[in-house]
C-alpha cells in the first residue's frame, strides 16, 4: 500500500494559503479555504478574513472586525498593519501612521509592513520618509518586485523621472507582468511624452489584468492623449459599467467628448450625474473641475464655494476655491503673521516646477527683511542661487518648523499691483551667460526661443514654426523627446542639445530677444526674467496665467494667446505671430 507520509494541511497551512491567493487576486479560492477554517477567535484566523474584506474593498466591515480584534490581541502585528490600511482606505491618515507604525515596531523584520508604512506616510504628504524607508527595503531585499515599484511611483511622483525608470524596470526583470508596474510605466512614458509607447505599455498591462479599474482608467487617458477619441470613451463607457460611480472615469469621459467637440453634451451628462447623487460631494467637485477645464472659471468657483462652505473640512473645495480665484485675478487676504518669525521655508517635495518658479518671487521679498533659510530638493536648490545672498539653502531638520512655499501666497500682501515687483528675479550664472551670449552671436537677431508639446491635444512644432516670422531666428529649447521633431524642421538652432540643467536654460534664455510656445518651463523662466514673450494657453488655463486689462499678471512680459475651442489652435497661431511681431518691433519704437 502506498503511503506518502504527507500530513493533512493544518489550519494554518489554510491560512497561509489563503493569504498567498488574497495577494494574488484570487479572491475567491480564498473565501473557499477561509470557509473551511473552523470558527475560531484566534488573532490568526481573523486577520486573513479581514484582509479578504479589505481586497474586496469591503472597507467598513474591515476595520469593524479588526477594530474589536485588534483591541483583544493589541500586539499582533498583522491585525495592527491591516487596522492601519483599512484607516488609510477611509482617509484617516494620522491613524493609519499611527497603527502601521506600531505593526513595525511589533515586526522590525517584516518588510511588507514596511512597505505600507511608506505608502501611508505618502499619501499623508510626508514623501521624503515614505522614500527612505521604501528605499531600505530595496537595499535590504533588492529582488523585491512591490518595493521596487513603490520606489518607482514615489519618484514618479516627485518627478525624478530617471531613477523612477530605473525601480520600474528592475520591478519588471523580477516580475515580467506585473500589471501595476507596467501602468505605472506608462504614466511615466507619458509625463515624458511618449505617447506610442505609453499606450502600448497601458495595453500591456490591460492584457495582463483586463478587470482592473486603474488600468482601463489609465487606458482611456493614454487613447485621449493619442486622439483615439471613439476608442477612449469606449474604454471609459466600459469602465462605467463595471464601476458607475467611478468619478475619475467620468472626469476622462468628459474631457473626451470635451476634446472631441460635444462640451455641452459632456458637461449635461456630468452635470445630471451630480444631481441624482446629492450627497456625494466629491461628483461636484468633478463637476467644478471640468467646468474650470472648460474655462468656465466663474461657474465653476460658485460650486467650489458652495462645497467649501457647507463642507468646510474639505479641504479639496477650499483648495479648487483658493486656485480659481487666483486664476481671476483676485489674491488672497494676508493671515497676520509676524513676518519675523517666517524664516525658515521648505519646498514641498512634489511642487510643480512651474509652479516653483513662479511662487520662487516671494523668498526675494521675504528675504529682504531678514535671512531666509530654505529647504528644498536639489533640483529646486540650484534655482535658488543668484536669488539674493539672505536665501540661504538648507537641509531638513525634523526639529524645527517650517513654513511651505506655497503659504507664501497667504503671508505677503500680494495684489495685481505688486505681484510682479522684483521682475527679473531670476539671474544668469556670468559664466554660463557668457558662454551663451559667445554660442548665439554668429547668428542673426532677434532670436526667439521656441518650444512645442506633443501628443494629439498639444501645441506642435509645425504650430509653432507657423507663429513665427521668417524674420527671426529660432533657437529650438526642447531638451526631451520632442527635439527629434526637428527633422521635419531644419530651422531653428537646437540649443537645447545643449541644456543639462536650469542654470544652462536660464542662461540661454536670458540671451534671447523673445519666447514662444506652450505653457512650459522654458516660457516661466523667460517670465521670471522679464524677456518678452507668446505664451499660448487653453481655455482652462491655469492660475498664474490671470490677466487684467489684457496682460497677465504674474509674468507682464508676456502675451498670453487663449484657446477659442479647447484641442484646436489653428485659430489662434495667426493672433500669436501678430502679438510676437508686435514685441520684437517694441523696442525700435522705444
């Protein structure tokens, strides 16, 4: 008689079992084994069957079973990471840190708990210690294939695109089809504007996960990006049977049918959605956000107020509110604040770059009362230079407090009349400056930079050579994938073969006569230091671009060109090369 000597699988086995198959997706195996398990109160059992309700989303009965078992068995450090995820779902986030810390205190070794220690401490907004502790776990297991792509989205986020390609790539030697990383992947091809390849890899990852809410919302951007309109909102429609209350979705359905032509029909279809769901404010917010995508900023800030008033914890509303009434040109009341004490001042890691250089100003009035010691990411550290010697660059110093950028904006006393006081305040490096000023003296004046976007909704490089006149000389400062456009233009001078750094492209453009393009880093540094310039913006342009009497007034250098019909330009590149002309014949007439 043959005999194996194999024991029946205990309970445990089942439970460990169940765990791998919950955090591989297969859900209801998992319930299967989970229902065999004898009915016991042990901290073991009671954890996996609420991690299986956290996967299925089932997120109030989660934290009510681990609420009460977490409070019987208070030192085991699975229920205690599961009470800290589940408080993370609900978006309490102080204690979802509270309790994931205490799970890694209970388990120094375990790296899982690690990992969603970092994830909470990111989505709270502290990203530079999400960063370093997921970074250790990829020192300390650098074959982890989640570690990896969470370093990897953390970067993505903070905009350090390279080592972010360089986590997501290793995450997919280790695990080849990973779903999440190839989306993420995606959205980092994107940002970097290669839109093919984007939504080749978006393909991928819904080929391996084809139910997945995030990958088939990704997958109707990265189709919008490429103006597959009719495949997008397929996906979208799609995505809405399987999820309708899926916001995001209807947000990409809207602006897809936006892009396409049918704004009123996008905006009745949104609009119906939010009345039949009163008491689901965020639908609102979606509706005051494509409402300010459209342009239509005044209506879009009556709803934003009304949601900031009546929910005045949501701090999403009060944030919309506070952008759209920048974005028509009324600032903000200062707080009383004794400006003496505002001395130290700390970039948010995830700032935009523009928005950067365009709120970088009020470091240069703060600074002229007294010393101002700054904290920010490299990239942002070497902008700093030339500012003015009381900006001094500093590190973190967890002791001591410090005040965000973008505060700033609610300290100063800040109105139309003074916001563009100090205009230049961004310098040249004298080196770089004349090392430019040598490079771009055999060729003839005026000599207008030129920048451009990609993707179907963009301002394209055949756009921009219509806009500018045969007269000048374009000087090229696409540093990216774009500059490969020249091919199909040999005009301009590519400079930006040359640019490696801000201080590089600060140099250059501080050499040029005029700007022309698209919203960009390129046209904020000329703004910041006052070269005249066309900047072309769609209908729902952003805050910095407020204008009265005609001129924007964050950067008065400039001419801002607003879209007629959001996705086209050809109506406006006629309107842009008349306002450029104009600027280049300015100072002959003075």
């Amino acid at each position: 008689m043959l005999t194996t000597g194999m024991p029946a699988p205990t309970r445990q086995d089942r439970l460990r079992t169940a765990q791998e198959f919950i955090a591989s997706g297969r859900l209801e195996e998992a319930e299967a084994l989970l229902e065999e398990v004898v009915a016991t109160n042990d901290p073991d059992t009671l954890n996996a069957k609420a991690t299986l309700a956290l996967a299925r989303h089932r997120t109030e009965l989660a934290f009510e079973q681990l609420a009460e078992a977490a409070s019987g068995y208070p030192d085991h450090a699975g229920l205690a990471t599961n009470l800290g995820i589940a408080h993370e779902m609900l978006g309490r986030l102080d204690e979802a840190v509270t309790c994931l810390k205490r799970a890694a205190g209970l388990a120094p070794r375990n790296q899982e708990i690690k990992l969603a220690l970092a994830h909470a401490l990111e989505s709270r907004g502290d990203v530079a210690e999400a960063r370093a502790i997921t970074e250790a776990v990829v020192q300390d297991e650098p074959g982890n294939p989640r570690a990896l792509l969470q370093l990897g989205t953390i970067d993505l986020a903070l905009r350090h695109y390279s080592s972010a390609e360089t986590a997501l790539l290793r995450a997919l030697e280790v695990a080849p089809n990973d779903p999440d990383t190839l989306r993420n992947l995606s959205v980092l091809l994107l940002d970097r504007g290669n839109f093919d390849e984007a939504l080749n890899v978006a393909e991928r990852a819904h080929l391996r996960a084809p139910l997945d809410i995030a990958g088939l919302s990704h997958l109707a951007y990265c189709r919008a990006a490429k103006g597959l309109w009719a495949e997008a909102e397929t996906t979208c429609r799609r995505l809405l049977a399987y999820a309708p209350m899926h916001l995001g979705a209807r947000e990409i359905l809207a602006r897809v049918m936006i892009a396409a032509g049918e704004e009123d029909r996008a905006i009745a279809e949104l609009t119906q959605f939010v009345r039949a769901r009163k008491t689901l404010p965020s639908a609102a917010l979606a509706l005051a956000s494509i409402l300010q995508f459209v342009g239509r900023f005044d209506e879009a800030l009556k709803l934003a107020s009304h949601l900031a008033r009546t929910r005045p914890n949501d701090e999403s509303a009060k944030a919309l509110e506070a952008t759209l009434e920048l974005t028509l040109g009324r600032f903000p009341t200062p707080k009383p604040v004794d400006l003496a004490q505002v001395r130290r001042i700390v970039v948010p890691p995830t700032t935009d770059a523009l928005e950067f250089i365009v709120l970088v100003r009020h470091l240069r009035r703060l600074s002229s009362q007294q010393n101002v010691h700054v904290v920010a990411e490299p990239r942002y550290q070497a902008l700093l230079t030339g500012l003015a010697e009381q900006i001094i660059p500093d590190e973190p110093r967890p002791q001591l407090s410090a005040t965000p950028l973008q505060a700033l904006l609610g300290i100063l006393p800040t109105n139309a009349g003074n916001v563009a006081d100090g205009i230049p305040y961004l310098r040249p490096e004298a080196k770089l400056f004349a090392g430019w000023r040598d490079a771009l003296a055999t060729f003839a004046r005026p000599l207008v930079g030129i920048v451009w976007e990609g993707g179907a909704l963009g301002l394209s490089m055949e756009q921009i050579a219509a806009a500018v006149p045969r007269s000048v000389t374009p000087v090229s400062l696409m540093t990216d994938v774009q500059r490969h456009d020249m091919k199909r233009w040999n005009r301009p001078i590519d400079a930006g073969a040359h640019i490696e750094c801000p201080a590089e492209l600060i140099a250059a453009v501080a050499n040029l006569d005029a700007v022309v393009g698209p919203d960009s880093f390129a046209i904020h540094v000329a703004g910041a230091l006052g070269v005249p310039g066309v900047v072309f913006v769609p209908r729902g342009y952003p805050w910095y671009w407020a204008q009265a009497g005609g001129k924007p007034l964050w950067y008065p250098s400039f001419e801002v060109v607003v879209q007629e019909r959001h996705g086209d330009w050809a109506g406006v590149i006629d309107e842009g090369r008349r306002r450029l002309e104009a600027l280049l014949r300015a100072p002959m007439i003075d």
